[in-house]
C-alpha cells in the first residue's frame, strides 16, 4: 500500500519541502517566515521588508525604556553628519553617546538596554519610527498579548536618533503620524522605545 506524507515526499535519496527542492547534504531546517506582529529576538516584529531574498525586519522593544527625557544632556552644539541618518538609527546611536561631553541621552538608554540575551539595540531614526508607526495596531496587539509588555501609547512623542542641527533633533508623533524637526534636543522630554533589526 502507497503510503502518502503530508508536504514531505521522499524520492531516491532527495527531500522535497514545500516545493522546495533540497539534497540530503544540506540541512533539513528551514527558515519560517516571520511577519509583523510576531513576537521575536527580544521584541515584537514591527516592520518587514526582503532583500536579496533574505527577510529583515524591525524588532521594537516591549517595553518604553523611558517614559520622558531629553535628547542628549550636550546642548548647542551639534553631533553633526554622522547623527543626521534618516534610516540608520545605529550608526545615529553610536555618533551621539561617542560626542564630547555626553553623559546622558535618549540614544545611551537604547544602547544600554538588553532582553532575552540581546543587547544590539539603539534609538530608531526618524524613518525607522515611522515604519513603526505604519504597523502600530498590529505591533500593539501583539504587546498586548504579552505579559509585562506596554503598548505604544496612540498620543504619545518618540525621539528619534536623527539630529536637525546644533539645538534640535526629530521626534515622530503617534498621534497625528507626523515626524517634527524642531524640538530642542536638551529641553523637550520625549519617550524612548529602543529597537534592533534582523
């Protein structure tokens, strides 16, 4: 009697898995598909895109790490190019607590943070935040789901990593989806949610 397996079929030495083709050399292991929502590598997943055919995703912390502080205690003077990256919140991160005079910021709170062994997390640039804000109702269900986690308040003010000169910086607004470039950095208390990506 021919004995059918469910999305497993074995041919002469070959293994055929979800219409992927694999010699027995290789790994039997493949990679799920992630998506938004999915609580993952200390977080939840809040944004996702594919290149080069291999996935990358945003993961966002659960909790705010903090619930209102300025933007670096250095003020008047700027951090410069290396601080003004729209998309690479890391890079923004490390120039900001690496400037003369720091000791202090919203940036140093996500780089020192850790979870679930993972501690490669920084404060997001301004298009990371916005990523984040596109997918907000699927990434607050998921934070609801899980014990001990906080939602990312609707009315709420986040610091970007992305510096606008000597005296300000961005801050993305979850009430209205608008990013703001003209908050002073030293004086206007914002939250802090850290991110790290795949």
């Amino acid at each position: 009697m021919k004995r059918v397996k469910n999305l497993l079929t074995v041919v002469y030495g070959a293994v055929f898995v979800f219409g992927a083709f694999c010699l027995t050399s290789c790994s039997s292991s493949v990679e799920p598909i992630k998506a938004v929502g999915e609580l993952y590598g200390g977080g939840v997943i809040a944004a996702m895109w594919t290149q080069d055919g291999v996935q990358h995703g945003i993961i966002v912390a659960l909790t705010d790490q903090s619930l209102g502080r300025s933007w670096s205690n250095v003020s008047e003077k700027e951090v410069g190019s290396v601080a003004r990256s729209r998309s690479n919140g890391l890079e923004n991160s490390l120039a900001i607590t690496a400037q003369a005079g720091h000791l202090n910021s919203a940036a140093k709170v996500c780089l020192d943070y850790s979870n679930d062994g993972f501690s490669d997390w920084y404060l997001p640039a301004i298009e990371e935040l916005e990523r984040i804000y596109e997918n907000r109702e699927t990434v607050n269900a998921a934070l609801a789901a899980v014990p001990g986690a906080t939602e990312i308040p609707k009315t709420a003010g986040y610091w970007s990593s992305t510096e606008n000169g000597a005296i300000l910086a961005w801050n993305y607004n979850f009430n209205f989806g608008i990013a703001s470039n003209y908050s002073t950095k030293n004086l206007v208390n914002f939250r802090v949610r850290a991110i790290r990506t795949f």
